[in-house]
C-alpha cells in the first residue's frame, strides 16, 4: 500500500469538504441576510400601518394631524402635544429604516417607497418642517445629516381639500 497516494487522496478529500462547508456556509448566510430583510419589511409595514389607523380610525387625531401640518398654532396646547408625539413616532420609524437600510438589513427598493411617501406625506409640511427644526437633535446625528438634506423635497402626496367642508 502506498502511504502518500492515501495521503494525497485524504488531501484532495479533506479541501473538498472545506469547499462544500464554504458554499453551504454562503448559502445560509445569503438566507439569513433575506429572512433579515423580510422581517424587517414586515415590521416595517406593520408599524406603518399601526400608524395609519391610528390617525384614520380617530377623527380627533386625522384632525389634529391635517390641522397640525398646515398651521401648528391652530393647536390648541394638548392637540399640539398629540400632533408632536404623532410625528415623533412617525419621525422614529423613518430613523429606525434609515438606519436598517444602513446596516443592510432594509433594501433600497423598500427605502425608496417608504422614504418618498414620509417625504411626500409628512416632511413637506409646514407643521413637519417646524416640528423638525425643534426636535430634531432627538435623532441621530446620520439620520439629522440625511434629513437636512432631503429637507428641499418639499413635493406634497396630500390630496387638496377644503378646510371648510363639512362631512357628509
């Protein structure tokens, strides 16, 4: 029997098992890094939408909220409170994306959709822009740095309406 031909088998052998435990080892990094974008795309949608209801299921805050960001001072003290509060988380989750995103944890494709509605709904507001310049050092300095920056994109997604109208 010759000793190195069995030691050159068990060389070939033994570097072909690091190479198969390497890809394995690739591919369930590749999995987990797409099971951590999911679930925070999930999360992410969830808190979105804990969000909405709140402000659409209570006419007192969608109030507050549509009021708010056209003119602060129309608040009264306590309406105030709940309309910062309001934006503060609403401000939270769009921190808590930016710095997924950062991390690799939240795809581009999301950010893009979330980042321009909250640009879009929230940020191009007066109230928003006000509020923003009072609590902003509440944030990271990153998030402060991102936010000063988009802070030109001042193209509003609310649909017009007639503060006069009544309901019907």
């Amino acid at each position: 029997m010759n000793w190195e031909a069995i030691g050159a088998v068990a060389e070939i052998l033994g570097a072909l098992a690091v190479v198969g435990s390497l890809l394995y080892l690739a591919v369930q990094v590749r999995h987990s890094a797409n099971a951590t974008q999911a679930a925070s795309r999930y999360a992410t949608a969830q808190l979105t939408t804990d969000i909405l209801v709140a402000t659409t299921s209570d006419a007192e805050l969608a109030s507050i909220l549509r009021r708010g960001q056209n003119d602060p001072d129309s608040l009264s003290d306590d309406e105030g409170f709940r309309f910062d509060i309001l934006l503060y988380a609403i401000f939270d989750q769009w921190e808590t994306m930016f710095s997924q995103l950062q991390r690799g944890a939240f795809s581009e494709e999301d950010w893009e959709k979330y980042d321009t509605t909250i640009i879009g709904m929230y940020f191009a507001q007066p109230g928003t822009q006000r509020f923003w310049e009072t609590a902003s050092d509440a944030y990271s300095t990153s998030f402060r740095e991102y936010v000063d920056q988009v802070s030109g994109k001042k193209h509003s997604i609310w649909r017009d309406h007639d503060e006069n109208q009544q309901a019907t």
